[in-house]
C-alpha cells in the first residue's frame, strides 16, 4: 500500500513539474525570457548638428571617426577613410569611403559599432549638378548602386563581418544626413 501511494505521489508530482514549465514559460519561452522574439529595430541619424568628429592614425593609415548618440545614450560611430582621391566630405572633412562597421579598429574607446544594421537613409549634395554622382552601398552580400538621396533603404540584416560601406566610383558628394536603422 505504501508503495503504491509513493508512485502515485511521485507521478503526481512529475506531471505538476511538467505543467508548471510550460505554463510558466509558454510557447517559444523559457524561463519568462523569450526566445525567438521579433529584435527591436532603432535607428540613429548622424547631422551637422549632432555629430562629433576626430582624425585617428592607425597602423600608418588616417580615418575620421564620426560620432553621435543614440536616444538611449549610447555612443555609436561610423569611418571615414582617407586617401588621396576624397569622394566624400561630411562636416568639412574630405574621406574616399564612409564604412559602417569598426574598420582597423579605430572606434575602440570612442564608440560602438551597429551589431545589426537592417537600413540606412543618406542625404547628400553634388557639386556637380549637371552629371548625376552614383553613391553606392556595399557589404558582403548586399549591393546597391546609385543610392538616391534621403531616400530610406531597407537591407537584410547585415553585420559588421560583412563590411558594410559607402563609395563613389566618380566625383565627389557632401553628406548632410546619414540615418541608420539598427536592431538589436
């Protein structure tokens, strides 16, 4: 008799541990976090207004390094890389290419680089009206060219191993805005 009451309770109490964990943390949860939840898309927009910017030298090589704020006070960066034919200035300073992600190394203690971008918006000038300047996104699986100006991009979800960048074959463009939409 004993023994059968034992089993029972131990039966019993197995199915109760069972429901308790699917009740508690329900479909696609575990342990009150969810699992495979939607990330939550943000974005940033670098101006003249909000944009700091530094010269960093690294491993021989110049770069700007160009800072803002994101509305949860986080510091996050974007680089501008130097050579001898500039396509891009932005707050007065002239680059080749504008990367995305933490090229060399240079944001390193001046701010953090987009764990995910999903789109970017950039506005931009030609100081050559008359023939059109084609600037053109890149990372590694993601091509656009001939990016208009303010208008919204959405990409798939590219990451900094996949260099995301800005470049120009021709000519040269002065930033006003770039917006980056982020998830994280």
């Amino acid at each position: 008799m004993k023994k059968n009451i034992i089993i029972a309770s131990l039966a019993v109490l197995a199915s109760a541990a069972v429901l308790t964990t699917f009740a508690l943390g329900g479909a696609g949860k575990l342990g009150g976090v969810q699992v495979h939840a939607d990330p939550v898309e943000y974005s940033v927009t670098f101006d003249e207004s909000n944009t700091s910017s530094e010269v960093v030298d690294a491993y021989g090589e110049k770069f700007i390094v160009f800072t803002t704020t994101t509305d949860n006070g986080n510091k996050v960066g974007v680089v501008g890389c130097y050579n001898d034919e500039a396509s891009f200035t932005f707050k007065g300073a002239p680059f080749a290419e504008l990367s995305l992600w933490n090229i060399e190394d240079v944001l390193e203690g001046r701010a953090y680089e987009f764990s995910t971008i999903t789109g970017f918006a950039i506005s931009y000038s030609s100081e050559e009206p008359e023939e059109p300047v084609a600037v053109n996104f890149e990372s590694m699986d993601e091509r656009i060219y001939s990016v208009k100006s303010g208008e919204e991009y959405k990409v798939p979800s590219i990451t900094p191993f996949e260099g995301p960048s800005f470049m120009i074959m021709e000519g040269i463009v002065t930033i006003t805005s770039l917006t980056i939409m982020y998830s994280c």
